[in-house]
C-alpha cells in the first residue's frame, strides 16, 4: 500500500478512495486536506498525516462537524443488527465483541444509545476497537453526565481517535 503523499501524487482518485472513510460518511475530510498532502512528502509519515487531518476536521465548521458526528452508527444499534454498518465500523464493533452480544446486552446498550441520543441529539462516539463491552458500558455511564459541549469535544476526539486506527488498519501498523 503507498503512503498517502506517494498515493496523492500517482492518483487524486486512489488517495480519496483509500480515505474517504477515515471519517465515518465523511469524504470531505480526507478531499480536504488533499492539496496540502500532494505539496509535501512529510504527509507519507502517517502521524503527520493523521495531524493535518485531524487539525483539518477540527477547525471545519460546526455544520461540517455536526454532520460527521451524527454520521456515526450507534453501538449494537439497528444498522449493526441489519449488517448495514461500513466495513471499517462493522470490525471495529466485532473487536469490542458487540456482534455477539446477548439479548441482555443488546437491551442494556438500546437503552443506554436511547439515553445518550436522548440528552445530546447525536449518538455516543467511543474509539472501540480497542474496548470490551465492559469498558464501554463504563464509557456510556461516564458521559452521560457531561455538557452537550463536553460531549461534542468528546465525541470529536474519539472520531480522531478511530481514525487513527483506521489509518493503522489500512497500513497494517
């Protein structure tokens, strides 16, 4: 797999169809910062690659970033029961061991996706890839308790977060 400068240079349609899902239903993301990354060889170390898109995404306006954050699905929601999730979201919730939850399970998280989306308007955002469903039932309580703001700073960092390991997915890293 080429690096993401290497990529930008060969094929502007490669590089947008290798990123466009680093940032869930969000395309605009990795277009964005596509005239920057084709300028410098810099952006084939993926930590800086993942900073400019990071920075990019967070400094797009509220409208841009209520949008991705409202793109994302909720944990064991419906589109994960109906297998309706993207690729990159449906292997992030079979590593947390969402995709063979109990009926008890699945209730406990409809209930607390109900809250959440609830008190906030968007879904609960949590990097799971790394997570078991313990920790994020533990997340989901945590944060119940926070500011919609609070929340809309979390929820942008853990979407930062997934795509970083998403970035590592695509490399193998």
């Amino acid at each position: 797999m080429q690096l993401p400068y290497d990529m930008a240079k060969q094929s502007k349609q490669d590089y947008i169809q290798t990123f466009e899902n680093l940032y869930e239903h969000s395309p605009w993301v990795a277009e964005s910062v596509y005239d920057s990354v084709i300028k410098s060889s810099i952006y084939n170390n993926l930590e800086y690659f993942h900073a400019l898109l990071s920075s990019n995404m967070l400094t797009a306006n509220l409208g841009l970033q209520d949008a991705l954050i409202k793109a994302h699905p909720m944990l064991t929601g419906k589109k994960a029961q109906k297998n309706e999730l993207t690729q990159f979201s449906a292997s992030e919730q079979k590593s947390a061991g969402l995709n063979n939850c109990s009926d008890e399970e699945i209730t406990l998280f409809q209930k607390l996706n109900r809250q959440y989306i609830n008190k906030f308007d968007f879904p609960f955002i949590m990097a799971i890839k790394e997570k078991n469903k313990v920790e994020i039932e533990a997340g989901f309580n945590a944060r119940q308790n926070n500011s919609i703001e609070q929340e809309k700073q979390n929820a942008l960092a853990e979407i930062n977060k997934i795509a970083w390991l998403r970035i590592k997915e695509i490399y193998g890293i």
